[in-house]
C-alpha cells in the first residue's frame, strides 16, 4: 500500500514529469492564483515571499508547488521534513546558514516536536532566534539575527499543527482531490514526456482510477507504459489500461487491495460499523497514520467511508462496489 500511494523517495525520471512554472501546473486554479499574485507582488517590492502553509492528502503537488515557488521567485530552496528535525539544533543550523530570500520547505511539518516548534516562533515573526548558554543563574541568552526567508509548510494534517504556528504563516491554502479532466491533462502531458502514445479514452480511463491524485496518475501511467510496451507493441489503449491495473489490483473506482481489504474488514469484521481506528488498525496490522493520511482520504471523498462520533462506517456505495449483501439499514 505504501508502495501505491505513499511519498516514495521519486527517481529522475519522476521528477522530470513535475512542471516547473506556475504556468504549466494543472488544477488547483484559485492556489496557484493566489500564488502567482502573491508572488508578483513580492518581486516587484524586492521582498521574499510571506510564509505558506499547503494542506492536502498526499501526491496533490505541495512539493511541486514548493519548488516552483522558488523558481518563480529566482530563490535557493532548502528541503527538509518535521520528524528529520528531532532537536532544536537541528533547525537552528539550518536557519541560520539562510541567506536572504531563501526558501526553507518542511513536509510534514505537523510533525516537528513541540520544543523544536518554538524556535520557528521568533524565526518567522522577527527573523531572529535565541540562543541560551549555560544553565541556572548562569543562564545567558544571545539573540542572533536571521535574513529575511521564506518558510513553506507542507501538511497532510493541518489540525495537528498548532495555532501559535499556523497563524505565523501569511498564506494559507488546501489543496483538493483533482477531477478527472484535469487528471486526463496530466497523463496526457506525461505521456508525451515518457515518449508514449495514449489515447483518449485511455487517458480517461486512466484517471478514474488515479484516485484524483496526479502522482498516483504519474504512477499508473508508468506502470501501463510497461505492460504495453510488452504486450501492445508500446501504444496505449482503454484496453490495455483495463488489462494493465487488473495486473496491479487497480479496479474500476481506483481502490487498490488495501482499500477493498479495509472496506470488508469494516463489513465483515464490525457489521458495517461505526468502528474505532485502533480496531480498524489492529486488524489490518497497519499503523494509524497509514489509515488517517493516505487510505483514507480517498475513500471519504469517494463516498466509499463516512466517520461518525462513534468512528468508521461502511456507506451503501462500499457494499455495492464489493459485491456483498446490505444491511436492512441501508436498503
């Protein structure tokens, strides 16, 4: 599952299908507007950017957008995640080799420990951290002077962050499942950067089963450029797409084994539910953050899953899609 739809570490070739310029980024058209504004209107004051905060399920364009960010500003990008930064020495070394209009990007930054966190206050807020020497009635503290930069935040779960550091941040945008049409843009422009021929019905088919996510669009893309290479002479069509994702366990809604695997864990195991996570996780033997940030995000949105006070719960559309009986509930 991870493997599918977690943040792999991305090859070369991954990297050479992410656009480079606001102006070749697809969807998310009032995040990339409020952007580009933003972004005009720094550089014609000669100022870095404010900070941003990007929010979404995972593979929707946060890093991508991070390093265009920096392109579109003619800024160093310097990358990081929140569980790499484990002390606060860890980010003070960072911050203070930050040279003016820097871009600093953190992933996941929902997950930097507490006591790292609060060096990023003053760091944002004043371009300035503190350092204290010694300890007790010894205790100094020395402030040392930041360049101005620019932070961009990356989180799955942005109820996790705290308010003192969200509210530091001056833009603020949720990225969302992206429609299928605009998938269809995407695999398109992948395939002719991969050098493969794809049709359009192909293309559609493509993504209805991408999960709305471009990088698992870019993956599945991938994956068929293989199977028609040796099985359809290279060219790719509806048929082939259809053949190639039943080879990976892809069906017709996009859910991989894990997510048929969940939905009938919910059914069988707790009558449709409401069901706990912890039950859910104990179960399947994944672990919480798998579930809440890359499983489950889709099937909410799809109408597959809904939460409830009590917890998980199978909808009617799971049942059908899975081929077994309904509650007398739900009929």
């Amino acid at each position: 599952m991870k493997e599918l739809l977690g943040k792999e570490k991305e090859d070369e070739q991954s990297l050479s299908l992410r656009p480079r310029f606001l102006s070749e980024y697809i969807g998310q058209e009032k995040v990339v507007e409020t952007l580009r504004i933003a972004i005009e209107a720094a550089l014609q004051r000669n100022e870095p950017l404010e900070h941003v905060l990007l929010n979404g399920p995972p593979g929707l364009g946060k890093t991508t957008l991070a390093h265009i960010i920096a392109r579109e500003m003619g800024a160093r990008i310097v990358t990081s995640s929140g569980p790499a930064l484990e002390k606060g020495g860890d980010l003070m070394g960072i911050l203070t080799h930050l040279e003016r209009g820097d871009i600093l990007f953190i992933d996941e930054i929902h997950r930097i420990p507490k006591a790292v966190e609060e060096f990023l206050y003053p760091a944002m807020e004043e371009f300035a951290v503190d350092f204290v020497f010694d300890k007790g009635i010894y205790a100094r503290t020395h402030r040392f002077r930041l360049e101005r930069f620019t932070l961009i935040g990356a989180t799955t779960r942005a109820g996790l962050l705290s308010s003192p550091l969200r509210e530091r941040f001056g833009i603020v945008r949720d990225l969302d499942f992206y429609t299928v049409e605009e998938l269809v843009k995407i695999i398109k422009r992948s395939a002719s950067l991969l050098g493969v021929s794809i049709d359009e019905d192909a293309a559609e088919e493509t993504a209805r089963r991408a999960r709305g996510t471009p990088r698992v669009a870019n993956r599945l893309l991938r994956r068929i450029r293989d199977y028609a290479q040796v099985k359809a002479k290279g060219h790719i069509t509806k048929s082939v797409v259809i053949d190639a994702l039943e080879l990976e366990g892809i069906d017709s809604e996009g859910l991989c084994e894990m997510d048929r695997k969940l939905l009938r864990t919910i059914i069988n195991n707790y009558k449709g539910g409401p069901v706990g996570i912890e039950a859910i996780c104990a179960t399947l033997l994944v672990e919480p953050d798998v579930v809440v940030e890359v499983i489950e995000p889709y099937l909410l949105k799809s109408g597959f899953l809904i939460r409830t006070p009590q917890g998980r719960k199978a909808t009617e559309k799971a049942y059908i899609h899975l081929g077994l009986q309904r509650p007398s509930s739900l009929l």
